[in-house]
C-alpha cells in the first residue's frame, strides 16, 4: 500500500490509499485508525533518496520529458517571439515542476445496457509551466 494524500473528514483524519496490486480506480479513502503508525510514518517523511538514485530518477524524467517535448514538435533548445519591432519574449529554462493529485475526466460504461458515469480515479499528476523574459533582436538568449 501507498498513501498519496490526506484530508480531514469532521474530526477525523483520512488518508487516500493506492493499494497494491489494484488498480488507481480502487484507491480508497480509510481513516487513520485502520492504518499502521508506520505507514503513516512514512507519509508524513518519505525517505531520503541517495543521489544515485535521485540523478536515475531524473534522468529517466528528463528523456520522457524530450520525448514528449519532440513528438509535439517542441524545440528543446527554445522559442523565441518577436512582433514586427524586434520586441518579444523567450522561452526560459529552467521549467518549473509541481506534483499534484488530481482525478480523472468525465468518462462513461455501459453497464446491463445503460449507460452509467464512471467513478473518478484519482491520478498523480506534474504541472509543467515554461518561464518567459523579455528579449529584443538585439539580446537574444543564447
């Protein structure tokens, strides 16, 4: 099992829980009391990673971001926009990241030949925003 977020519930604290072997549409939310202290623990200081495992990680991160990034035709290295005076914009690195959890969209099933909405999965989610600063023809980034 995995907690992915809290949240309070009247008195009552609850954890979201992905329980292992099933599927993101079976995460429930459980009260604090069903669960052990140390998984709690673990919620609340999840534990160091070493910087081994740290530069794997994002690395693996970074050639799925490429990936990403080329297959809609994005240029890695930038943009830059200008209107007719040379005045513009640039695309500025670094990006900026936030995980977040979030649900899936509106989605349908048929069920007995009805069509029923389908309940909502939770999913784990990064926001990516690109920063932009000022630039002109005559100080473009390099």
């Amino acid at each position: 099992e995995r907690l992915l977020s809290k949240r309070k519930s009247g008195k009552e604290i609850e954890y979201l829980i992905k329980w292992k072997g099933w599927p993101m549409s079976s995460c429930t939310w459980e009260p604090a009391l069903h669960l052990s202290k140390e998984l709690i623990k673990l919620y609340k200081k999840p534990p160091q990673l070493s910087e081994k495992e740290i530069a794997s990680a994002s690395n693996g991160f970074y050639l799925a971001l490429a990936q990403i990034l080329t297959s809609c035709l994005y240029p890695i290295i930038g943009r830059i926009y200008l209107d007719s005076r040379g005045q513009g914009k640039a695309d500025d690195f670094p990006l900026k990241m936030k995980a977040y959890l979030g649900n899936s969209p509106k989605h349908f099933v048929v069920h007995a030949g009805k069509r029923l909405q389908a309940p909502k999965m939770p999913l784990e989610m990064v926001s990516l925003t690109m920063n932009t600063k000022a630039c002109s023809e005559e100080n473009l980034p390099t």
